[in-house]
C-alpha cells in the first residue's frame, strides 16, 4: 500500500484527468522521449487516481510505453493503466513473456506477448514536481539526454549516495535481486579474470558469472554452462538488455554465488550499475 505504481497512458490529453499541471519541463521532455522508456512525476490531481497507485504521495509517475501492443491495448481500455512490471515483488524484472510466465503462471489470467523488451532495463524515472528536475532512477534516457532537452542542470539522485531514499515508482522495495548473492569485481578486465578465477576455485564449480565478452575470455576455470556472456563493453545497451535475463537464468542454475564485473557509468552506464549495485546490495570483490 505504500509503494506507488506507474501509470501508462497513449495520449497526452489523458494527463489532463492525471495531473494538475504540466510544466514547461515537462512538454520539452514528453516531445522528445514520448512514447518512450521516460516516466515522470509530476503533481498529482486530487482524488484523481486511488490512494493505492500514488503510494499515499501526492505525486503520480506517468509514462506513455513505446510499444505498438501495450498502445493498442491502452487505447482499446481507453483508460489510464497502473502497471507495475510483471513479476513477483523483489525478483529481477521480467524481458521476456516466459520470465512472466515463471513467476506468475497460476496467478493471472493471462499473459499478451509482444516479445523481448527492446531496451532491457527500466525507464528513467524523473520528479520534475518540484523546482529541479531530479532523477530517481537512471534508465536509457541519461542524465545527459535530459540536460540537452532542458537546458538546464538535472540532479542526479539515484547517484547520490546520501540523498534519502522517497517512495517512488519501482523505487520503494528491492527489485532485482537473485537467489543466490551478487558480487561486483573491480579493476582491470585482467585483475577482474583473476579474482573470479580464485572464487570459482574456492566454489568448486557451483558458482556462475555474468560478464563481458572480452573478461570472460580472460577467465581459466568458468563452466561454460554457468557463464553468460552479457555482450561487450564497447556496446552497454547490449550489456544492459541482458542483464536481467542473465540474473533469472542463475535463478534457475541454483548456484551459490554470481559474479559480475563493474562498468563504466557514462549514459546508459550508469541505468546499469545502478541495477547491479542494487542486485548486489553493493557487495563487491
């Protein structure tokens, strides 16, 4: 009850039964990035959604999705939608309609299909109720994108680490941990290869790893069946499209331990770490 959802809509003209005002800022960035993975907050309308979606705030996040079947599907209820990712509290968000299926098969009536998310990460959640527009969580629309849209500064919360942490869309709870714990290995791709060689001795195979292309080559004692590869890192969107599905897939290997590899946190660099960090609770090696 106290953790806000996001709401989706297909047409601006619905944010006028949503919100009781839309900013400047806010047509800038809707122009730009709607529909989009780019979800803002803005000041919510009394009484014009349950207490239940807004998490007892007096704030909405609102997105438009870029997909023709969620679209299709808005347009079709012709009302706005509380929708939160579909997958079980705390477990890591579904990219594909069988992570759906695995945590919910029994639970819902049904699951529409519209193939694997294009990104892979979610959106960038931006509070632009206030003065300063301010990220709360990075997504593929970066800090970056935004100021060049804006024209102005946009504080970076999420990177923060002593801003205090508000309820928000996707914000209030963990939400992308594993089963089994996550552990962030800094240094060179060399100096990362060597550490997890030394955990996955001290494992006795019963370990997995997520890493880049070009640490994983690096490594002597991995099982292929317990390595993933998450792409290279001279491209992090593919990085960060795998990541979630690389995070169910060591669910489902039942091991003891996974170990990742720390990346730059340049555009959508940073949406990346800041899912790892919160995977791994910050455990690093």
């Amino acid at each position: 009850s106290d953790n806000p959802l996001n709401v989706l809509i297909y047409d601006q003209a619905q944010l006028a039964d949503l919100v009781s005002q839309v900013p400047d800022a806010a047509k800038k960035l809707m122009e730009a990035f709607w529909p989009g993975p780019l979800t803002l907050i803005f000041k919510c309308r009394p009484n014009a959604v349950p207490a239940c979606v807004t998490g007892g705030l007096e704030t909405i996040g609102v997105r438009m999705p870029n997909h023709p079947v969620a679209l299709r599907l808005l347009q079709m209820t012709n009302l706005p939608i509380a929708a939160p990712s579909a997958n079980l509290s705390g477990k890591p968000s579904p990219t594909a309609a069988s992570h759906v299926q695995h945590d919910l098969e029994g639970r819902v009536a049904a699951i529409v299909s519209g193939g694997c998310c294009a990104v892979g990460v979610e959106s960038t959640v931006l509070d632009i109720s206030g003065e300063q527009p301010v990220i709360l969580r990075p997504g593929s629309v970066t800090k970056e994108q935004l100021e060049e849209i804006l024209g102005q500064p946009v504080y970076d919360a999420a990177a923060d680490s002593s801003s205090q942490k508000t309820a928000r869309p996707g914000l209030q709870y963990p939400h992308y941990a594993p089963e089994a714990p996550v552990y962030i290995c800094t240094g060179t791709p060399e100096e990362i290869a060597a550490k997890i060689d030394t955990q996955l001795e001290a494992h006795r195979g019963k370990a997995g790893v997520m890493l880049s292309s070009q640490t994983l080559r690096l490594l002597h004692r991995a099982d292929e069946n317990l390595a993933v590869n998450l792409g290279s890192r001279e491209d992090l969107k593919q990085i960060a499209g795998n990541l979630f599905a690389a995070l169910r897939y060591f669910d489902e290997a039942d091991v003891e331990a996974i170990y990742t590899e720390d990346f730059p946190t340049e555009e959508i660099g940073a949406a990346l770490m800041n899912r790892l960090r919160n995977a791994a609770g910050d455990k690093s090696v």
